[in-house]
C-alpha cells in the first residue's frame, strides 16, 4: 500500500486530513499529516515530517504540499531524496 503524507502551513495539513478521512475512513491507516507553525525551524521541521514518514512504514509514500520554495515544501523536497518518496506541490 502506498502511504501518503500531506505537510503544509498549519492548520491546511490536518483541515485535508479531516476532509480526506470525511470521504475515506479507511485510509486513516496511511494517512499523515505535518502542519508547519510559522516559526517552524526548517530542522526541526524536517526532523518531524521524517518521524511521521517513517510512522506510516509503508515502501512508497506520496508527499502532498503547498506552496512551491516555502518551508513545508523545501521539507517534502528533502524527504523525497529518500526512496520511494514522491512530492506533488501546489
């Protein structure tokens, strides 16, 4: 099963997981999400978004984020150096 984790500026990330779960229960499984607080320190960041990749222990993952060269997706970028991490941003 492929996972899919969703970071972006608080509170977008959990307000999609709260909808996608409306629509998919069943996904709650290999679904994540990281909101990015404003005064995020991008390492900090970085170190969370990965704990919850790895919470989702699933081979390939998609990572959904926001907006293109802001912080949630400068994170999802450097996690898609890992394998099997894809990002979509936009």
């Amino acid at each position: 099963m492929t996972g899919l984790l969703i970071i972006a500026h608080a509170p977008l990330a959990s307000a999609l997981r709260e909808a996608a779960l409306h629509a998919f229960p069943e996904a709650a499984q290999s679904l994540a999400v990281y909101d990015v607080l404003p005064s995020a320190d991008p390492e900090l960041a970085l170190a969370e978004a990965g704990s919850r990749l790895q919470a989702l222990a699933v081979p390939e993952t998609l990572v959904l984020t926001d907006v293109f060269g802001a912080t949630p997706c400068n994170v999802a970028r450097q996690l898609a150096e890992r394998p099997g991490v894809r990002v979509a941003a936009g």
